[in-house]
C-alpha cells in the first residue's frame, strides 16, 4: 500500500476561520432575535433559526468550560 497520498495527521484546522466569544454571542442574540421575529410568520423558518441558536448557545458554553445541563436563563 503507498502511503504517499495519505494525510492523517498532517491536516490542521483553519484557526483563521474560528470565532471569537464575543462574535458566537453575538451571533447567537441574532439568531434567537430573528427567530422571534419569524415566529408570527414562518413556523418552520423560526424553529430552524432556534436550533442554530442552540448549537451557538452549546460552542459558547463549551469556550466558558459550562455544562449546558447547568445553563441559566440570563446567559
């Protein structure tokens, strides 16, 4: 087998592409902001916004070093 082409181990992720806190919170307050907003109109469109606001929600406890289980309604 030719291990030549094989890149296990050599690939890094783009640290460039990462967000800061500060912009995942951000990020997040729009997310559940325009899924308020949705709401009265489109169901679907608002639940999918919810739901990337909870993935947001998750990575921005998991930079704090937070158990999601522990969350507190003021964030």
């Amino acid at each position: 087998m030719n291990t030549h082409f094989c890149k296990v181990g050599n690939v890094r992720p783009n640290l460039s592409k990462r967000f800061s806190l500060k912009d995942l919170e951000e990020k997040y307050i729009k997310f559940t902001e325009d899924a308020y907003n949705a709401m009265h109109n489109d169901a679907n469109l608002s639940d999918t916004l919810y739901h990337e606001a909870s993935k947001l929600r998750d990575q921005i406890l998991n930079l704090k070093g937070t158990n999601p289980n522990d969350f507190d309604a003021a964030f």
